[in-house]
C-alpha cells in the first residue's frame, strides 16, 4: 500500500471517529442518567485515536518497543488526568 493511500484511510478512520464523539454529544447521551456512558464512550474513541496517531503520524509503528512502551505510559497517565478531571465535572 502507497503511503499516499495508508495516510488516506487513517484519516478517514480518524474523521469517522470523530464524527461518532460528536453524535454521542448530540445524541443526548451527556444527560445526568447516561452521562457516564457517554464518558466512557467519547474516552475509548479518543484513546483510539491517540493510538493511530502516535502509531502511524509520529512514527511508533516502526520504532523500538521501549519507546513505544514510553509513549504508551505517557498515554496512560494522561487517560488518568483525564478520568480524574471528569468527576470534577458532574
């Protein structure tokens, strides 16, 4: 596969995901009784992406493990902060 054609189909996987955390927002889905359904949601898309972004756009694909085991700690943490700044919110 070209690159022209892999950059192609992991932008539209990304802008399809995109879209889909937009519709969970608009779906109503951010209401009090489903509000942590659409959380988990919108954080599981976003971390799939983060995924195929540092996997294919920044390269980690053909890196060492360790610094993919590096990347993939900070992505942790930021998921934790992430978590943790959400029950600030309700």
């Amino acid at each position: 596969m070209s690159h022209a054609k892999l950059y192609t189909y992991i932008y539209v996987v990304l802008f399809v995901g995109a879209t889909v955390q937009v519709a969970v927002e608009y779906a109503g889905l951010l209401e009090p009784g489903t509000y942590w359904v659409a959380v988990a949601a919108i954080l599981v898309l976003s971390l799939l992406k983060a995924v195929i972004v540092a996997a294919y756009y920044q390269h980690l694909r053909w890196e060492q493990r360790s610094l993919s085991y590096l990347m993939g700690m900070g992505l942790l943490a930021a998921l934790a902060l992430t978590i943790a700044a959400s029950y600030s919110i309700t």
